[in-house]
C-alpha cells in the first residue's frame, strides 16, 4: 500500500483524483498481484454474505448458543414497523440490521469480519439499509467496502482493532469510524470529508472498554453493534455538513493507541472487569460454567 | 506493517462468534488434519488458557473438530460437528489442562488412526491468524497462511541444500524456514513456507531423497 496513514490517503485521493474506495481496489489488486475484478469479486462475496446475513437475524431472530441473548433485532424490527421510533425509520432500520449480523454470530451462523467478528454488525447495519433506502447497487456498495477497508487498514496498523488488545474502542470503535467514512463517501462526500468523519467517529468511543459478560461475544457486544450503526450515521451526516474534525483524525487514532495502551488488562477482554464483574455478570458466568458441567 | 492488505479487514467470512476462538480453531484442527494426512478415528483435544475457559460458549471446541473433518471457517456444518464427527466414526474427546507461558488461545490437538499419531499444538491470535507451535516432538512455528512442506527426516549434512535445490530448480522461493531436531544425527522437522504451491514432482522428490521419512503439505493458504 502507498499509504499508512489518512493523510496520505486523502492525498494520495486528490492527486489522482480518485474516491478512497476506488484507490483502495487498485492498491489492493497491486499489494495481491492479482487483477482488479478478481479482488472485486472476493468484496463482493463478502457482501452478499453480510446481506444475507442481516436477512437471517431478522427473520429467523437466532439465539445464541449460550442461550443468553437473540431476538433483539426481530423486536426492534417489530416496533420500527409498529410505531414511530425515536430515531426515524431509517436509522431504526441501521440499528436493527446491526443487531441482527450480530445476533447471527452469536448462533455460530455465517457472518465477515468487519473488521472483527464482534464488531460484525455495524459496516452490514449501515450499508445494507442505506442501500434500501438510497437504491444503490451492490457495486457501488462493495467499492464502499473498499473504502471502509482502507480507513480500517490505516487504524489497525496505526493503532489496534481487536478488544484484547485496545478495548472495544478499537473494535466497535474502529467499526464505527469503517461506516462513517465509507457512508460519507458512498453519499457524494470529498476523501478530506470521509476522513474528518473517521475523526468525528472515533472520538466519540475513545476509551470504551471491553467487558463481555462471562467472557462471550454477547453482552454488550450484541447492542453496541446497534448502537454503532447509529453513531456511524451521526458521524457521516455531520462530516457532509461540513463539520471538521478539529483534532486531525490520523491524531485521533494516535489517542486510541495511547489509551489503549493504558487500558487495564481487566478491560481488555478478559472477564476480570466492567459489566463482566458485576453480580449479575459473575452470576451468568458461573450458570453458563455449571450448564457446561452438566453437559459432560 | 501488521496488517497487509484489505481482507484482513474486511474478513474473513467466517462462523461466528469469535475469529480468535472460533475461526482460528477450525484452522488449527484443518492444520492438524493435514499433518495428519485425513480422517482420524480419533480425536484427542487438549485445550489451554482462555479456549479453556471461554472456548465452549465460543464454540471452540466445535470449531476444532470441524476444522479435524476438513471443513472451511465459514462452514455452517461447524455448530453440528460433533454430530458430524459420530457420523463419520470419529471419537472426540477433550481436557483442559495448564501450562505455565503459553499464548492463552492455545490447544493440542492429537489425531489416531491404525496405531498412528500425530500431536499438532498451536495458537490462535486474531482475525482468524494462527500460528503452529509443535508438531509431535518438535518445536517449530508456521502460520499456515503460505503454502507449507513438513519435512521429517534424518539430521545429516546436505538434506537442507537437497531438498531447497528441488524447490529452486521448480522456481518455488522459500519465504520463511525452520528446522528442529530432536538430537545430532536423530530425527528432524524441516518446515518451509513457500511462496508457490509444491506440485507432485517437488513434493515425490523431496520424499525419495535419502533420510526422509514422510513429507506433509499443508495447504490452507486462504483464510475465507
């Protein structure tokens, strides 16, 4: 890649007067050494996967193998169509959607890494029902894939995106920022737009921490999927508004790092803290440990 | 820079709800089964650390034995494997067990068939990422993400140039290697990870050169 951070993307963008998910396919078809529809195509497999799985938690409403969680995006799905949500249909639709991909992991059904299995949701929630509602096609869909992919690149190797190793603001967090820029893009908005929205994004999850009751990809996991959806929509619609980012968002991402870095391994993923070690936290745990015995 | 490219962020397809405990555990018992060189008829899965403690609601142990039958990470048959594994006449069984230094996503996984054993130890750190730490007696450290060739032989001078003249006559570069011995003059484990896919001719010649004993070929370049 010619790039390592947004900067340079952005750069990179306006020289050859390119949109960041267009850049992303040549640089990514260069980096495989394969040609551009080849690349193109594995995106959009990976689309038709997230579509499908977005049909699934919907429909199907899955519980999740432990029994703990599922449903949650059928009701929330039940009550946009019943009532006037709070948020509109449109950023209801986002966040059902969102905990639907999610919920659909949580059964050990089919879902991609975006840019991990527990932040599954949020790209799916925002992409699938801005598709919908804007009547885009997939291929214009997929190459927001590929701009998502480049913003997440720069994050992951600037900073982390797995909640072991920076907290959940480096894995829902990241997500968040993935959607934002990519919705920007995908709605018209410049490279530099796309960026301040990563920015914009990201500091609104800085220092969210990792606490998965009883160690599993459930609670809070499920929810903060749909709350991200949500939060990715405000991120973009505030960037295309001309709001900026007034902390550069490759510094943003710096920030992530550090207090990541500085994060208590008790919230990281680990079970030792947060909601995982409240009494109802500890008391799932040891059910969910007791079933488990049973079973053997 | 850690991450190479866009499907390492975008990806894998995957079966949820973990790519660390899930994902990477079906790649690990896919590593095992090509060591293995197919179906076991019995499984023998140690588990370690977190997949110990957390791998059960994450479905690790489903996951292993999946990937033991040979199924892909986005392989909706993973949540029913071990119905899948009776069905084929597969026996599972799994411990816990702990040890001191160890990555805390690691298992050890040992397969049996006529008498033969084969015991595969590695760890699953991310996104789908693992890497092999020991297979039977011998230490050594692959990812699975590049074409790889186990080769067990006997220590003896030369058989390291041998087997990289064959390689290198086919055009195939050797990215990365590793060899582990179990004493002077005993056995040893060379792996390579290769750039290009070893075909018959490589893979027969290396075999037939003098002191090796078996060659395996672990294939799982894609992580889906």
């Amino acid at each position: 890649m010619r790039f390592s951070t947004l900067s340079e993307l952005v750069r990179l963008c306006e020289r050859e007067g390119v949109p960041i998910g267009k850049l992303m396919l040549a640089e990514q078809a260069r980096e495989a050494d394969e040609p551009e529809d080849a690349v193109f195509g594995r995106m959009h497999d990976y689309y038709q996967v997230m579509k499908e799985a977005v049909r699934r938690g919907i429909e199907e409403a899955p519980v999740s193998r432990s029994g703990l969680t599922g449903g949650d995006a059928r009701r929330v799905s039940d009550y946009l169509e019943a009532g006037v949500p709070s948020l509109g249909p449109e950023a209801g639709k986002a966040m059902a959607y969102a905990l639907a991909v999610s919920e659909v992991n949580a059964s050990m059904g089919r879902i991609v890494a975006t840019p991990t299995a527990g932040s599954c949701g949020i790209i799916p929630g925002v992409f699938v029902s801005c598709q919908e509602r804007f009547g885009w096609t997939d291929e214009r869909m997929v190459l927001g894939l590929f701009c998502a992919g480049a913003i997440g690149y720069v994050i992951a190797n600037n900073s982390f995106i797995s909640g072991a190793e920076g907290g959940c603001q480096a894995e829902v967090g990241s997500a968040v920022a993935m959607a934002a820029g990519a919705l920007t893009e995908l709605r018209g908005g410049t490279p530099e737009q796309a960026v301040h929205a990563v920015g914009l994004a990201l500091k609104n999850s800085l220092g969210l921490i990792c606490d998965p009751v009883a160690g599993l990809v459930e609670i809070p996991c499920i929810v903060r999927n749909g709350f991200g959806a949500v939060s990715a929509l405000a991120a973009a619609d505030m960037a295309l508004a001309g709001v900026r980012s007034v902390i550069p968002s490759d510094e943003v991402i710096g920030v992530m790092l550090e207090v990541g870095s500085r994060m208590p391994e008790a919230y990281r993923e680990t079970a030792g803290g947060g909601l995982a070690r409240t009494p109802t936290g500890q008391k799932i745990a040891r059910d969910i440990r007791m079933e488990q015995r049973n079973e053997v | 820079m850690r991450y190479k490219d866009v499907f390492s962020i975008i990806g894998p397809s995957m079966v949820g709800p973990s790519s660390s405990h899930t994902a990477g555990a079906v790649r690990l018992g896919l590593t095992a089964r090509a060591v293995f060189g197919g179906m076991p008829e019995e499984a023998e899965i140690v588990l370690y650390g977190s997949f110990a403690a957390t791998g059960r609601g994450h479905g690790t142990d489903l996951a292993i034995v999946a990937g033991i039958l040979g199924y892909e990470p986005d392989d909706e048959r993973i949540r029913d494997a071990f119905r899948h594994a009776e069905d084929a006449g597969m026996r599972v069984s799994f411990r816990t067990a702990h040890r001191p230094n160890t990555h805390p996503n690691t298992a050890t996984i040992i397969l049996r068939r006529d008498g033969r054993e084969d015991s595969v130890t590695g760890c699953s750190h991310g996104g789908g990422n693992i890497a092999i730490t020991g297979v039977n007696r011998f230490e050594v450290k692959f990812s699975a993400d590049y074409p790889t060739l186990l080769i067990f032989h006997e220590d003896r001078p030369a058989m390291i140039a041998e087997i990289a003249v064959i390689l290198g006559r086919a055009g195939i570069n050797i990215g990365y290697m590793e060899v582990d011995r179990v004493s002077r003059h005993g056995s040893a484990l060379t792996v390579l990870e290769l750039d290009q896919e070893p075909g018959p001719d490589e893979i027969g010649g290396i075999f037939s050169l003098d002191g090796v004993s078996r060659v395996c070929v672990i294939p799982l370049v894609r992580k889906t």
